[in-house]
C-alpha cells in the first residue's frame, strides 16, 4: 500500500507542478510588463528587472498553486482511469477512501505551499519590491539617463544628454534649473560623469557655462567654468512616509493594524478580509483534491456520463474558486461575512466526500440516462 500511495502522488505531483509552472509563466509576463516600462525610463539593467519580477511570484503562486492542483490532479486521475489503473486497484481491494490518501497527501503539500507564500514569501516579497521601486524612482541620477531627450526629472529642471558613452561619461549636457522664473540658469558643458557619493548624486560637468537671465531677459550673465558639481539631490525631496499594502503586510499585521478613526475602519476591514483570505485560501486544494478523485473514482461509468463528470468538476471548482474570488471583497466591506471565506473551501470539502463516498449528486433519472451498469469498487 505504501508503494501504491508513493506511485499515485509521483502522478499527481508531476503534472501539478508542470500546470504550476506554466500559469505562473503566462501571468508573470502580464505582470513584469508593467515593471519593463519604469525600468527602461530609469536607465535600470536587465538584472534589476529581474530581481523586480522575480519577487511577483510568491504574489502569483499564492493564488496560482489551488487551481494549479486542481488541474494536475483532475488530469492524473483521468489518465489512471483511462488506462485502466484504477480498475486494477479497485479489483484488488482498494477501496475509493484508500485511494483517497495519496490524493489527500499530496494536496496537503499544495496546502503547504499555499501557506507559505500567502503567510511569509509574498509580503516579504512586495515589501522588497515596494522599497526597490521607490528607491529608483527617487534615484534622480539614473532618471536624467536617456540620451537625445529633454528630461523634465522634476518641477523646475530639465536636463538634456546628447550622448551617453559605454563607461558612464557623458557627452553635451544641458541642464536648465527654473524654479525662479524671475532668473532662470541653464548649465552647458562639454562632458561630464554621474558620480553616486555619501552625500547623494551628484553631476559633475567639465569645460562649460553658466548662463543666468535676469530682468525678465534682458540681460544675460555667463559665467565659464572647468569643472562644476551639481547637486540633483535637492530634487529628489524627503521620502515619503506611506502605509503599507495589505499584500506587504504579514498576518498579525493584517490581523492587529494600527489604525484609528473612521477611515482606518475602512482600511482594517481590508486588511482584516486579506488576513482570512490568506488562512482560508489553502483549504480550498483539499476541496479540489476530494472533487477531482469523486469525479474520476466513482466508478466506471460510460463515456457520456464520465465526461459530463468531469466537465461538472472543472465547472464546479471554477465556480467555487470565483465565488471565494468575490466573498473576499464582500467581507472588505462586512467583518461578518469573513466566515463565507471558510464555508466555501469547507463546503466543497463536503461535496468532494459525498461524491467520493459515492452519495448521489444528482438525480437518479439523469444518473440512469448517461450511465451504463458497472460494478462500484469496494469501500
């Protein structure tokens, strides 16, 4: 029984982790395009973006890994139904709750892994992309990195790059400060380097001028210099303190958030829908476990009614996993209605017993309309 149990999770396990790894890949590229673009605009390397969009996937797989299972599991049990494996099993006394063990152990690795992206990886993982992206937004010196084009980096400064040499040197720098329209300054030069030093980036600018308009314009001072230092910190202003997402946050944060007044009622709502969402998500590879093995192991039907079961699983779990989808945002708004995020996973968790147990689902006239006479493996 043991090298039964270990063979039927191999079959499940396989083609789970293949199911996993191709939704994880078709939805990451939707996500990482929305990365590419504040990447490529602030001059930042491939290597960046891959460290952004790797940290995604907890995100991902935290929704991905139930549906994932579902899938992998559905198929593996056909397939095993399909070459008559699971007759052979049934004829040698395993009964349809025996089969249900290994089935059962490999959605509580499912479950697992649900657990520990929800619960640790993915806040973990946004709070390090959050902080990543707000630190090259605020890096003024990468963002002025764009050769052939006037870069408005803030209110009151322009810079303009004519070319951008392989080790960083820069070639025809201007750059125009109006922050008082009553004298506006516009720095030239010849060359130039970005230079990150303790105290912040700095634009060092060779062989140039400083032109300053005074009067509304009608006179203009310049200044040549060799070399001058242009600090484009003063831009970047003081970081900005923000609360965090509800999907940066970890459970006793969701759970125990420290807010105050009406509005923040508002927002520990969420958090508080979040918190139970994330406890109750897991369940649901045990639900869709049950199903799948009560859609395939029922016993061995006719080519009609077998694939109307396995269409009314696919069906069903979709269903139960939208309508979790939608509860999540009915509780946001009513603490009370957190239970429905439990009673969903739980109900299909009863379904899947029924139908593994063998209790009639649906009517008997539609039963006898698509099924052909067979023997019921033993319970």
């Amino acid at each position: 029984m043991r090298r039964l149990t270990f063979y039927i999770m191999r079959q499940i396990v396989g083609p789970f982790a293949l199911f996993t790894l191709l939704l994880t890949m078709v939805v990451w590229l939707t996500q990482a395009l929305r990365m590419l673009d504040l990447v490529i605009n602030r001059g930042q390397s491939a290597i960046i973006f891959a460290y952004l969009t790797t940290l995604i996937v907890p995100t991902l797989l935290a929704i991905i890994i139930p549906v994932a299972f579902f899938a992998g599991a559905l198929y593996a049990l056909h397939k095993l139904n399909n070459d008559s494996e699971l007759v052979v099993m049934w004829a040698a006394g395993v009964s349809r709750f025996q089969l249900a063990t290994p089935v059962l152990l490999a959605a509580l690795i499912a479950m697992v892994l649900t657990y520990a992206c929800g619960l640790y990886l993915m806040p973990a993982g946004q709070r390090a992309m959050h902080e990543k992206v707000f630190e090259i937004r605020a890096d003024i010196g990468a963002a002025i990195l764009q050769e052939g084009a006037f870069n408005a980096v803030t209110d009151g400064l322009t810079v303009f790059i004519r070319e951008l040499g392989p080790a960083g040197e820069i070639r025809g720098i201007l750059v125009h400060d109006n922050r008082n329209i009553e004298q506006p300054i516009t720095y030239l030069a010849e060359t130039g380097v970005i230079a990150q030093t303790p105290e912040g980036a700095r634009l060092i600018m060779e062989n140039g001028n400083i032109q300053l308009s005074e009067g509304g314009g009608e006179r203009l001072s310049m200044l040549q210099f060799d070399r001058y230092v242009f600090d484009l910190d003063q831009y970047a202003g003081p970081p900005s303190e923000t609360e965090r997402e509800s999907s940066e946050r970890f459970l006793p944060e969701l759970l125990y958030p420290e807010t105050n007044g009406a509005a923040d009622d508002t927002r520990r709502n969420v958090y508080l829908a979040e918190a139970h969402n994330r406890l109750s998500s897991p369940l649901y590879c045990i639900a869709f476990a049950l199903i799948a093995l009560g859609a395939t192991a029922t016993g061995h039907l006719g080519r009609s009614s077998y694939a109307m079961r396995l269409i009314g699983a696919a069906a069903g779990a979709t269903a139960l996993r939208m309508i979790g989808f939608g509860a999540q945002g009915i509780a946001a708004r009513d603490p009370a209605l957190n239970v429905i995020l439990y009673l969903l996973p739980l109900g299909g968790i009863l379904f899947g017993t029924l139908l593994v147990a063998g209790v009639p689902m649906v009517p008997r006239g539609l039963t006898r309309l698509f099924a052909r006479s067979q023997p019921e493996p033993a319970l």
